[in-house]
C-alpha cells in the first residue's frame, strides 16, 4: 500500500518541490496551501503524514497541529 503525505505549505513552489521529490519516492501526494483546507483534506483522506508549515495565512501550523490531534 502507498503511503499518502499531505503537505501544508502556502508557498506554491516549495509545496510543488516537495510533491516532486516525495512522488520521484513513490509517496502518494496531497496539498493544501492553508490550515483551512489541510483540515478539510486531512478529513476527507486521513493521510499517513503531514508535512506542516508554521506560518500559514489563516490558522496557524501549531492550531492546525492541534486540531488533527484533538480529532483523533
């Protein structure tokens, strides 16, 4: 089975860099550019990681941290 990554990163070409690299490694790839949306796509695909930036435009990296583990 193929591990699936979600990657949370509001600048678009460091989130491309990284799905490069993790899918060149044969991860499977998810990616969100706000905390918003990494709680949404981490509810609907539960993915096996997550590549967390801090300093994202809405909520920040810690919150949304905290938010995945609270919901589990």
């Amino acid at each position: 089975m193929q591990e699936t990554i979600l990657i949370v990163e509001d600048e678009e070409d460091v989130a491309e860099m990284l799905r490069y690299n993790l899918e060149k490694e044969k991860y499977q790839t998810l990616v969100a550019y706000s905390g918003a949306e990494a709680l949404e796509v981490a509810k609907a695909h539960a993915p096996d990681l997550v590549l967390l930036d801090i300093m994202l435009p809405d909520l920040s990296g810690w919150e949304v941290c905290r938010i995945l583990r609270d919901s589990n």
